[in-house]
C-alpha cells in the first residue's frame, strides 16, 4: 500500500528543510513554498480520509526503530484520529494564508509553522507510546517560537509560561508511558497491543491514570491549570492563536481518550466521578471568566476553558457508563466537539486578528455600529459567535447535544448544572456582538476598511464548515461512531 500516512505526516517537515536551505529566501518565496507544501498536506489528509476506516486503526505503516527495545515508528488511524488529522491540516492551510501580510523574518515564521504542523499531525498518527511523546515534544518548540518572535508586547513572559506550563506538565506522560511498558507482558511500545490489553491494575494503574491526567489536563487545559492559556492567547499572533486552541488543545482532549480511556479503563472508570465534577467547574469556570473580559481575544481564549470542560466532562462520562450505547454518545460528542471548536474558535481568532490590524484595539468598549463599516467582518463574526453559544444548526450544537445526552446517563446532576454554562456563554456573545457591532457608528471607525482578499479566503471556508457541521453532522460522525461503538 503506498504510504499516504508517511508521506502527509512529513510533507511539512520537508517543506521547513526546503526553506531552512534557502537562508536568503525572500518572504514572497517562503509563502509561496508554505502554501504550497500545506495545501499538497490538506490534499494528503483528504485522501487518508477517503480511505477511511473500518474502525480499528486502519492504514498502519510500520518500520522498526530501536529493536532492542521494541520501539518503532508506527502511524495509522482510526475514527478518533482521523478527522483531527483532516482538521489541522485545513487548520494549518487557513493560517499561513492569513499570515501571508508577514514580512518580517518570514522565512523562519512559515518554516516554524510547517515543523508545528507536522508535530501535530505526528502526535495524532502515532501508534507507538514513544513516537508520539516525540512529537508532542516537539509542539512546544514550535509554538513556543511562534508566539515568542512574532506576538504581541508581552510575547516573551506568554512564550515562557507556556511552554514552562506544558513541559512540567508532560513529564508525568514520560513516567506513565514507562509505567506502560514494564506493566505490558510481553513488554512493548506499541500502543495497539497497550489498547487491546491494558497492562496495569489497582494503585499502579490508578498512579499511571493521574500522571496521564496531570499531563493532558494542563494541554487540554482543564481548571486550575489553565492560567497559561489566556496569556498565550493574548499575546500571539493570529495564525499562531488558531492553530493553538485549534489543535494544540486537542493534543490534550485526544490523549484523554486514546490513552487514559483506553489504556487505564478501570483506573478512569474509579476516577470519574471527580474528573467529571472538575470538568463541569473548568466549563462554567471558563464561561464566567469570558464573561468579564472586555478584550475580544482574551474573552475568546476563555470560552476555549469552557468548551474543553464539555469534552472532558463526555469522556468522563463515557469512562464511568457500562451502556455500550451511551458511551459511544458520550465519545463521539467529545470528538465532534474537539472537530467543532477546532472551526469555530479558529474562525473567531481569525476575525479578531483582522478587527486588530485595522483598529489596534480589541476593547469591546472602543466599537460600536461595526456591521455598518465591516459587514463582511462583522457578520462573519455574528455567525462564529451564534455557533459557539450552540445555536441549533451550526457547528457546536448536535456535538455538545450529544455530550449532554451521554452525561445525563450516567451524572444528572453534573449535566444539569454545567448547561448553565451555555447560558452564560450565550449571554457573553450577544454582549459583545452588541457593544461592537451594533449601536451608532462612531466617526472614528468610518473609514475602516472591510474584509480583504486575503482574509476571506482564509475565513470563509472556516464559515461553510460551521454551517455544515451543524445540519450534517454525520459526516463525522459516522466516521468517529465506526470506533467508539466498538470500544470495549
């Protein structure tokens, strides 16, 4: 079989080489070789897509790489992985379109940005435990890069606290993962054999559980370990804040499912109940700090606390129900959900970015009757927002529906209190589509100038995409149901 995985994973990294051995490219020429190299990726990702899966980890290719101890390169996919694969390649597309403006040090900017795609891509791949602690590495050299060279006045302290934040917080994964291998019998890296068989039992399997949770509670981020998010945020520039809450966080939600809920099963399922309450705080913890920032970007990356908290709360769910039926809801609302945000937040980034380059401002105070001067902006933003606030018939609507349902099987009460947090999420959006973008134009903002080119053409697609998620749904579903109906 031709190695499509391969190739797709590492079209990016030779892209970067590319790049790295021009030293005098200009940046006309180092955006055209990333866009290039990403929209050749996004056609790879299709394709792995058109494969598809028959719900095991499907398109396996595998080379041996430390045999003494058992450690190889081994890539596939399965109906989790799959349409996160499909996200951040579209994800990562959008964003070096949108960063074509940058002139500065472009080179170095775009050749991060396609060492970034393919540790993210590598990570979602990854069948082997070691392989993919390699590449979740490797994330946080290119991000933090990102936000350090090309972000905002406090570029520097965000860069810092993020990968200082994320590198403690992945170390617990490293002695989980050697917990896995000693645990395993015989002993081995392969995360197949770990899923079919889960090695660990009581305390050794319940310390593996927390130390996997520690690591991907901080890159989901789960309250109270989220304080590096909204700085990060805030500071970096637009590409880099897409990609960061489109598919960094994702790092953190798919290693919940592909390793504590499937490689500590018991562990997760004693640990539920209070995995379940604390998800259910971080997502109404998360609406309420959005609802006091007035800072467009800040009060967004806030809402990204909230809406993990849900696919947390589902996969706790699905760890803790025995219904076979319910815990395929629970975990395929999770997945759609992380595919959903991944559009929606990306898209709402992106628009901001663009308020920000026109006014040097994102102080909802500041505006007011932008709908008048920007219709494309300002509409684009209403329907982005009205997505994320779960409006019926976009995006994040049947992903958090279906989250609910499964976590009402199984935790009432949590579920009851946590829909509280869709109301404040509803309350915060209509807030600053009002203060911003209705009302009386000020004389200030009349010559704005709306949408370009440029921005369109990395926006729009992100739009469809919110649209269609919300009244088809089952274009991923089916593809995720495939595999989580076949959990044990």
């Amino acid at each position: 079989m031709f190695p499509l995985v391969s190739l797709t994973l590492f079209l990016p990294l030779a892209g970067a080489a590319v790049l790295v051995a021009l030293p005098n490219a200009s940046a006309r020429t180092s955006h055209t070789v990333g866009l290039l190299t990403s929209a050749l990726t996004l056609f790879g990702a299709i394709g792995i897509w058109l494969r598809g899966t028959d719900g095991s980890f499907s398109q396996v290719e595998e080379v041996s790489w430390i045999p003494s101890l058992g450690v190889a390169y081994r890539v596939g996919v399965d109906g989790i992985s799959l349409p996160l694969v499909l996200l951040t390649a579209l994800l990562f597309v959008v964003s070096l379109v949108y960063s074509v403006r940058i002139e500065e040090r472009a080179r170095s900017y775009v050749a991060l940005f396609l060492l970034l795609e393919t540790a993210c891509l590598g990570a979602f791949v990854a069948l082997d435990l070691v392989l993919f602690y390699v590449f979740f590495e490797v994330t946080l050299v290119g991000m933090y890069f990102i936000i350090a060279g090309w972000g905002y006045a406090e570029r520097q302290r965000a860069a810092l606290t993020f990968f200082l934040y994320t590198l403690l917080g992945s170390l617990p994964l490293l002695l989980a993962i050697i917990a896995l291998y000693l645990g395993s019998e015989p002993r081995t890296f392969d995360m197949r054999a770990v899923i079919a068989a889960p090695p660990l039992a009581g305390v050794t399997a319940m310390l593996t559980f927390l130390a996997m949770f520690v690591a991907f509670a901080v890159k989901t981020p789960v309250f109270p370990v989220h304080t590096w998010l909204p700085l990060a945020h805030t500071e970096a520039p637009t590409a880099g804040s897409v990609v960061l809450a489109g598919v960094l966080l994702k790092l953190g939600t798919y290693g919940l499912v592909r390793f504590s809920f499937q490689m500590t099963p018991d562990a997760f399922r004693a640990a539920a109940p209070f995995v379940a309450v604390l998800a259910a705080f971080s997502a109404l913890y998360g609406a309420l700090a959005a609802l006091a920032q007035t800072d467009l970007k800040r009060m967004i990356a806030y809402t990204s606390v909230n809406h993990m908290g849900y696919v947390v709360l589902g996969v706790a769910a699905a760890a803790a129900v025995t219904d076979a039926q319910a815990r395929a809801l629970a975990i395929d609302g999770a997945v759609l959900q992380m595919v959903s945000h991944g559009v929606v937040t990306g898209v709402l980034f992106l628009l901001v970015g663009s308020l920000q380059d026109r006014a040097h401002t994102r102080e909802m105070g500041e505006f007011g009757g932008l709908l008048r001067a920007t219709p494309l902006l300002g509409w684009g933003f209403v329907l982005a927002a009205f997505a994320s606030l779960g409006l019926p018939g976009l995006a994040h609507f049947p992903a958090e529906f279906q989250i609910f349902l499964g976590v009402f099987e199984v935790y009432p009460v949590v579920a009851a209190l946590t829909v509280v947090g869709i109301v404040i999420t509803a309350g915060l959006y209509l807030r600053a589509i009002q203060a911003a973008f209705l009302g009386t134009l000020s004389d200030r903002w009349k010559g704005m100038p709306d949408l370009g080119r440029r921005e369109v053409w990395s926006i729009a697609p992100l739009l469809v995409l919110t649209i269609l998620l919300g009244i088809a749904p089952l274009l991923v579903l089916d593809v995720v149901h495939r595999t989580a109906s076949a959990l044990p």
